[in-house]
C-alpha cells in the first residue's frame, strides 16, 4: 500500500512586484524579469517581511505556459532572515493569461499557479523551514504575488 500525501497550511507570502523588463525572444520563449520589491509574510508562527530585493526570472513559453523562478528574502518579526527560491508554472486560457500581462484582473481559480519554494536559514527557530518539502498555490495581481505555502507532511 502506498502512504498517502497530506499538506498543510503553513503561511501566506505576498510579494509585491514591480514592472516588467523583458529580455525579448530567448529562442525557447521570452524571457522576463519581474522585481521584487517588497511584502510581508503572514502565518501561525512566522511573520514577518518581504525584502526590498530579489526577482522573479520567467520564460514564457509559445504556448503561454510560464515557467517561474523567483530568488528573494524575508526577515521574521523576531529578526530571522529566510532566503527563499521559488520555482513553478504558471498556466491558462491564452486570453486569460493575456489579461494578467496588461496588469487587468483575473479569477485566480482559472489559472493554474503552483510553485515549489525552499527556504535556507541559519535561524534555529525556523530550521524546520529547511527540513520539509513545500508547495505553492499563488495568484498574480498587477502589483503583486500571494503565495499560500503548504508543508508536505
């Protein structure tokens, strides 16, 4: 018998954007730099702040799938600071995903936005961040990333 997987809520990242700089057509998609330029971290047991630094690096494939990798901080109400590295996709309706580029509003529950994070940090009290598994489900709005990070127990 196979051991079934459970997840649980842990915190919500969000992480506001700044504009887009595009480095054009790579040959396998567009690729995109989004800065990250701030947010908060909220949670049971860890809250805290997005730091003012870090990006998320995208290639947008021609099938509109977009591939994630997000590099940023967060320092914790008591000081900690947790390096994270967010990978993950980002998929819909090519109208819909249209729309999330010019900055419009969408129906988060029509895209598909999961993402794997992890976390590095020499805090004691938040080690356990490096000794789980973890998984995102996120919305992008114009001017910002909310990230609702599961542990996988």
């Amino acid at each position: 018998m196979t051991p079934e997987l459970h997840t649980k809520y842990v915190f919500t990242i969000t992480a506001r954007i700044a504009e887009v700089t595009s480095a054009g057509d790579i040959g396998t998609g567009i690729r995109r730099i989004i800065p990250i330029v701030g947010g908060e971290v909220k949670g049971e047991g860890i809250n805290g702040k997005v730091l003012p630094f870090g990006a998320d690096f995208q290639i947008i494939r021609p099938s509109e799938l977009i591939e994630l990798e997000a590099k940023y901080a967060f320092e914790t109400d008591d000081g900690a600071v947790v390096y994270v590295e967010n990978k993950g996709i980002r998929f819909g309706p090519v109208d819909l995903l249209e729309k999330l580029k010019r900055g419009e509003p969408v129906d988060p529950k029509l895209i598909y936005f999961r993402t794997m994070p992890r976390f590095e940090t020499g805090a004691e009290k938040y080690r356990w961040l490096m000794e789980h598994i973890f998984i995102g489900s996120a919305a992008r709005h114009a001017d910002r990333v909310v990230i609702d990070v599961h542990q996988v127990l």
